[in-house]
C-alpha cells in the first residue's frame, strides 16, 4: 500500500502489524459469541473459548498499537462485511470500553487512526453524500472505543476512468504526506 510507504518514511522504525480481512477474513458473530463474551470463562464451551481467544488476540494488537490505519473500499455504501466482522470481535465491554454511570467510556485514548478510503464514486460531498457510510461509520466506532484523532485519506472516483482514479491517487498521496507530517509534528 502506498500510503503505508508514505507513513514508513517518517516513522522508519516503525513497527508495523498487518493484518488483511481480504485475504484472512474473520468468522462474523454469532449468538454463541455474544453468550461468550457475558460468561465467565469456566462456563464457556470450546466454541466459546476459541471465540474468546481470537477476540482477545484482536483486541491485543489493537492496544498494543499507537497508530491504527484501515484501508477499506466502500461496497454497497459502507464497509466490507470482513472489516465489519474485525470491528464485532474487538468492540467488547470491559476491554475496549466501559459502561460508566455516565455512559460509555472508551478504553483506547491516546490512540491515533488513519482511514484510507475508496470509493467508486464520489460521496464527501454532493447529492450521493446521505449514501456515505464507510467513513462515518468507523469515525463513531473509533470514537466509542477512545480514539478520537482521526485522519481520512480518500479515494474517490475510483470507478469513473483511469484519469480520474490517478487524480485520486495522486490526491491520496499527497494527503498521506500531510497526514505524516502530522502526526510527526
């Protein structure tokens, strides 16, 4: 991914963990899951352990990271369903939030995001922008679990010729750049 290659100049000694939900997916949840994850852990079948297991390995990475980038194309107007599966498995009471009096509280503060988006269209703005629910979607489920410094870098267009799918890249790019500079900063 090029916009990792733009981040890895400014951060050269960065260590980084991919993982790919295209070519890896996760299982997606089920009623087990959820019975799992509101047990205790010697109540739980084997099913469940391994549930909880994977569950606890994702949310692991996830709190081991300083910077968190998703890069996701828009499919059917938000994200793949692999990427929404990721999201259901690390998104747990207790682990990466918590019920206060006052509400929740997310667990992951401190914490940056970086989404790389793409688009076949164009959905920042304009009469197709009620379709946009990629980028919104994981800003509110960053947010709920404590990471609020949250940069996008977008693709848009990609559908619509190669010349605008380069301008779009080029664009990305760029952006990746200033984002890099950001958070060096």
């Amino acid at each position: 991914m090029r916009v990792l290659r733009e981040l890895r100049q400014v951060y050269p000694d960065a260590s980084v963990t991919i993982r790919d939900l295209a070519r890896h997916p996760l299982a997606h949840i089920d009623e087990d899951f959820v019975i799992a994850t509101r047990s205790i852990a010697g109540a739980r079948n084997d099913r469940q352990r391994e549930m909880i297991d994977r569950s606890d390995a994702l949310i692991d990475e996830l709190l081991s990271a300083d910077t968190l980038v998703i890069a996701a194309s828009m499919i059917n107007f938000g994200i793949p369903s692999t990427l929404k599966a990721w999201v259901d498995h690390v998104i747990r009471p207790d682990r990466t939030f918590r019920y206060t009096d006052n509400g929740s509280q997310g667990l992951l503060r401190g914490r940056r995001a970086i989404l790389v988006l793409s688009r076949g269209g164009f959905y920042s703005a304009g009469p197709l922008s009620a379709y946009e629910h990629d980028e919104s979607y994981l800003r509110s489920v960053l947010n709920f679990i404590g990471i609020s410094d949250v940069q996008t870098i977008l693709l848009e267009g990609m559908a619509l010729g190669p010349d605008c799918a380069e301008r779009a890249v080029d664009a990305a790019l760029r952006r990746a750049g200033a984002v890099a500079g950001v958070l060096a900063g």
